[in-house]
C-alpha cells in the first residue's frame, strides 16, 4: 500500500510525461467521485491482471488445442507484443525489435505443474518451440507448436505483459524508457529510473534492483492508464466523459466496465473486437473484471459516500396544458361554526415531560434495549447491498447507545432538549419510552 500511493501521488501531482492520474473535478465531493471510482477502477483491473496471481510478469495461459504453445511469449489473444507499434506521431518513442534479444521471466503461475516463466531468444539458439506439458511438468520441444497467431519461434517476443497492469508491446515499452528510463536520462528529461533501460532490458520491470521494495510496479500501471486508458476517445467513446456518465447516472451502468477492460486488455472498448488482436476477441476474464469492480466499488461504499446529484426540476410549461373551465365547484359550501359542543378540560399537569428524564427513567430503558442488543442488531442495524444484508459500518449499536445517553442525562447537546424516554412515576413509563423510540 505504502509503494502505491507514493506512485500515486508522484503521478497524481507531477505527472509523468505531461499525463497526470485523473483525481477528479474541484468541486467538492462530486468532484472527487470521479477520481475515487478512477481509482478504484485501476485496482479492479490491476487485481485481475496480476495482483490476484501475485505476479509480475504475465502468465502463459491460452491454450491452444489443450495445450500451451511456448511460443505464447509472443502474444496471447490473438496478439503479437512485437507488432504494438505506436501511432505515427509518437513512433520516435517505439522501442526497436531486436531479434538478438534474450529475456527471461521471473514468474509464472503458481497452479501444480503449471507452464515455466516465458522467454525468448533468437531462432540461432531456439530454432523452434514446442509446448509445455502439463501432465509432466516440463516443456515439450520435439516438434513445434504454435500459438493462436502461427508462431513457432520466440525470436523478438520479449515485448509480454509486466508489472501491476501488465504493460505490453514495443509501444509501451519504449515510451517508458522515453519518460521514465534510460533514454529520457540520456536525453536530459527528468528520468525516475535511469539505470534502467526499458528497450534494451524490458525485464527490469520485474527483474532489476527496482523492483521489489519500490513503487516501481505501480509507476508503470498507473502511467500506462493515464497514457493510453484516460486518454482513450475512439468513436464516440471517450473515457472522462463516460467515467462521470457512470457517476452521475448512480453507478448501475456496468457496461462501462466492460468497455475499460477492453480497452486495457485488447485494445477496444466494444468487446468483442479486433483492437491490437488480428481477429475481433473479448478481453481476458471480462466477467470476473466486471463483478471485481462491483465488489471493490460496494467495499469502499461509494454509492453511499458520494450520492448522485437529483436529477434537475423541470422547466414549467409556456403556456396552461388545459383551458380553464366554467363548471360549478364540486365542493359543498363551508358549514357555519357553532359552539362547542364540550368545554375543554384542564389538566393539573403537561401530557408530556418536558423536563429532564429522571435517572430511574433513564437506567430502566437502558436495562430495556440492552435486553434486546442482539435483536437490534440482527433486524435492525443492517445495511442493504447488491449480496445481501450486511451490519453497517456507520450505525453501530455503541454509537446509538451513547448517542441516546446524551440525550437524557444532559450531557452534550441535550441540555436543554431532552429525548423522552418516560416519566418515572406512571405505572406504563417504561413503555411510553420504548414506544417514543421505537416510533
């Protein structure tokens, strides 16, 4: 947590390479929520990324034909990491492929004989690939086997998803290095990690003294989201603008979360589509994206927090709906006022105690409610989510207990108003007390 929000906070505050992590609106807490749900939204994804799998670097998972190809490496989902190029204003930043390359996984799944951590290297030393044998526990490479995208080589696939958000692709990769890493260094830009060098060592993501103990993880997830997530606006579609249409339309709108995980995942925000895949997918874990977001948005009590606004009173009409009418009034005319027909009686004392509750009063009701604590709690103090009925975390039974003390001893703010719990002297006080509560 720690490493999060110091990442946070340099990229929320200074930002990095003129993209800052998207905070809200200053106006108050209606201006927060959108930073709040902006927030919550990036754990959501990262979780399912990585956090879950408690990995750094990304998991070789698809299977194709039951198995899985080694030369997954090279891209999943339809995908080639290799060939994530940026767009032809931002080119100058790509990193180059380079066929030479070596790179080595530190993690991998962590289910019982599950595929070894990715690699790649040139065909000069891996000429082909096979597949990992997940019944033995070991690669396989006696013939080679392809990934969804026809790869049998991992020459050039050293591009896979790393870090919290699994940041993939020479794109990527390579503004990094610009904003972040070595090139920006050499170039005289402000560089926050200068030893390392994302193109020549994408690695170093998971694999360099940074690491481990360091925001370094977080820094490349939360500076890929405000680069390329808060940035997004394709067809139609812009990010900001439907992250405040979700707010403010009181938070139901799940599909928006969808759209955020296609966007990440392949790409797209109209799943299924084609987005950085040769062919039109869905993102990875879509479903279990979306219910994560539900669960991390109802765990941090957003919808009770931050209320939407009431939706805006309505114009009043230029002219009458109807024409006025000349019918009769349908009311009888008011009957004449007569004399009472009883005189009022007098009472030698007030029907209610306005005075301070006596402490006979007070130690009898509180004898009362403490008789029934665990029905008050069971039946009463809960809260209602989309999973069911939960105790609340704001209205607690010592909370309630103390407030109503308050109320009736005169201590605080019920010195001069007290809350009638009785009168202390009628046979039914106790129960006029529990009456006035339970109403």
């Amino acid at each position: 947590l720690p490493d999060f929000l110091d990442a946070l906070i340099v990229i929320a505050e200074e930002g990095v390479g003129g993209r800052k992590f998207y905070l809200g609106e200053p106006t108050g807490a209606q201006g927060v929520k959108y930073g709040i749900v902006n927030v919550i939204m990036f754990l959501a994804q990262a979780y399912k990324e990585s956090i879950q799998y408690d990995a750094c670097d990304e998991n070789n998972w698809e299977l194709v034909n039951d198995r899985f190809p080694l030369s997954n490496a090279c891209g999943q989902l339809d995908m080639s990491y290799q060939d994530m190029h940026c767009s032809e204003e931002e080119a100058y930043m790509e990193c180059p492929v380079k066929p030479e390359m070596e790179q080595y996984a530190l993690t991998s799944a962590l289910w019982f004989q599950a595929p070894a951590p990715f690699y790649c290297g040139p065909k000069s030393k891996y000429p082909t690939t096979g597949f990992w044998d997940y019944e033995l526990g070991r690669e396989n490479n006696k013939d080679a086997y392809a990934n969804s995208r026809g790869r049998v080589d991992v020459e050039g696939c050293c591009w896979w998803g790393r870090g919290v958000m699994q940041t993939r692709g020479t794109c990527n990769y390579g503004k990094l290095n610009y904003f972040l890493g070595a090139r920006a260094s050499r170039e005289g830009r402000p560089a926050r990690y200068p030893k390392i060098d994302f193109c020549e060592f994408p690695q170093g993501v998971c694999s360099s003294d940074e690491t481990y103990g360091g925001e370094l993880q977080w820094m490349i997830g939360l500076f890929e989201w405000a680069d390329r997530i808060q940035t997004y606006d394709k067809d139609g579609w812009n990010f900001i603008e439907k992250l405040k249409e979700f707010c403010d339309g009181g938070y139901t709108d799940f599909a928006f979360v969808d759209a955020v995980s296609g966007i990440l995942n392949i790409g797209c925000h109209d799943p299924p589509c084609q987005g950085f895949s040769n062919s039109a997918v869905e993102p990875h874990n879509k479903r279990e994206r979306n219910d994560t977001f539900q669960r991390f948005l109802n765990e941090f009590k957003v919808a009770r927090n931050f209320p939407p606004p009431p939706p805006p009173t309505p114009l009043p009409s230029p002219a009458p709906t109807y024409e006025p009418t000349e019918a009769e009034p349908t009311t009888a005319a008011p009957t004449s006022i007569g004399q009472p027909t009883e005189i009022p009686t007098s009472s030698s004392r007030p029907t209610s105690i306005q005075g301070r509750p006596p402490a006979e009063a007070v130690t009898n009701i509180e004898n009362a409610l403490k008789s029934s604590k665990s029905r008050f709690e069971k039946f009463l103090l809960k809260s209602e989510y989309p999973t069911g009925a939960w105790p609340s975390y704001l209205y607690t039974w010592r909370g309630f207990l103390q407030a109503l003390r308050k109320m009736t001893t005169g201590v605080g703010p019920g010195e001069k108003n007290w809350f009638f719990i009785g009168d202390g002297e009628s046979p039914n006080s106790l129960q006029l007390g529990l009456i006035n509560l339970a109403s």
